[in-house]
C-alpha cells in the first residue's frame, strides 16, 4: 500500500538506549523480511539517513 501512495518510509525502533538501536544491515533484514526488494529496501534507507540529516541540521548538531 504504501508503495501504490509513493508514501515515504521510515525504519524505526522503539528503543530507549543506544544498544537497542540497529544496523544498516538489520534494517535492510527487516525490510527486506517485510516483502520489499532489495532496491526498495536501500530507497527507504537512503531516506531515512537523509531524513536524519535535515533534522540534525535543524537542531544545530
């Protein structure tokens, strides 16, 4: 579905301490497990890092 609304994606955890965060690599796992192909994975990769960057910008880190 959300491929069908060009909905963009995000790669979460529900951590609340740095060693439950993962990898690049287990977040491809994961969405790869989720169905998405491996280009599909790496877009919402990419996105998430640049999502990142715009907010780390915005925070002045």
């Amino acid at each position: 579905m959300a491929s069908e609304t060009h909905a963009q994606l995000v790669i979460d955890t529900d951590t609340h301490s740095p060693e439950n965060l993962i990898t690049e690599e287990k977040a491809k796992l994961v969405l790869e497990g989720a169905g998405m192909s491996p280009a599909e994975a790496r877009r919402v990769i990419d996105s998430n890092q640049a999502l990142l960057d715009i907010l780390k910008a915005r925070m002045d880190w």
